[in-house]
C-alpha cells in the first residue's frame, strides 16, 4: 500500500509499529497455534502494569522488569501445554521413568518470573493476624469475622 500514510510498505513491515516488539512476538515469534498464549501474557503485562499504578506510574526499569516477568510467564505456558500434548513422563532404559526434559526449564523461568515481581515489589505481603483476644471471641474459626448469633429454639432458619 504504497504511499497510505502509516500503512507503508510491504505487509508485515513493523518500521513504524508503536510497540514493534509485541507486534513480532505476536506476528513472527510464535506459531499460529500458540499465538493465544501472546493474548495471555500481554493481559498478564497489563496486570502488572495496573498493580504497578499504571503506564504513567511505572519507570522505564519497572518496564522492562515488568517485560521480564511476562516472557517468563510466557515461557512457563508453552512449557506446560508442551508437556500437556506430549506427556509429563517419559520411558527411560531399563524401565524406568523420567519427567519431560522441558520440566527442568520450568523451573528457571519460574524463578525468573518471581525475581523480576520482587524487584517490582508486589512480592507476597503477610496476612494481618486477629487479635488474640478477637479470634477466641470469634469462635476460633479462623477469620475476623463474629460469628453469627444463635436461633432461639422455636425459631426455624429461613429457606435460602
């Protein structure tokens, strides 16, 4: 489409693409039956954004630990459907069994991914605990919560 403005060039060209990067990732880097893990990580990208205050709130190095973190996650699902249609174990001499080779990756990436979100510090926060003295009044059922009080006996519970 010669001489449209923006359309230039023969298709495919990503000279001009805003986010040229994600454009070859989805376009070039996976094949077309594993594109829908492209959707996945760049929804994965945009949660991490929000939880970072959004595109305006995060840095250029919060960028690319945030980019980090999504090819690892990317990584970890082509692992995963990989051993899905393949197996997760496989026959090794002698009768014996082993684990898909492309496990052992798994983990890396995994790592990888947890590396960059605590770099990004949305890392895992403590659970407040109850007062001591609020857990016993609640009954000891393990949450904040008062229990609810107790029917008099000639009162039936209303039907949900």
């Amino acid at each position: 489409m010669a001489g449209v403005k923006g359309r230039s060039g023969p298709p495919g060209n990503l000279n001009s693409a805003k986010h040229g990067m994600g454009s070859w990732l989805r376009r070039r880097a996976l094949p077309i039956n594993k594109q829908h893990v492209g959707k996945l990580v760049e929804d994965y990208l945009a949660q991490l954004t929000r939880c970072k205050g959004g595109p305006a709130a995060v840095t250029e190095v919060e960028t690319g630990l945030i980019d980090n973190a999504g090819r690892a996650v990317g990584m970890c699902l082509l692992i995963l459907e990989e051993a899905a249609s393949r197996g997760l174990v496989r026959e090794v001499d002698g009768g014996t069994w082993d684990l898909a080779p492309g496990l052992a990756r798994l983990v890396g990436f995994l790592n990888a991914e947890r590396q960059a979100l605590l770099a990004l510090g949305l890392d895992r926060r403590e659970r407040e605990l109850p007062d001591v003295f609020e857990y016993i009044r609640s009954g000891g059922n393990g949450t904040n919560e008062t229990p609810a009080p107790e029917r008099p006996a000639g009162e039936q519970e209303p039907e949900p």
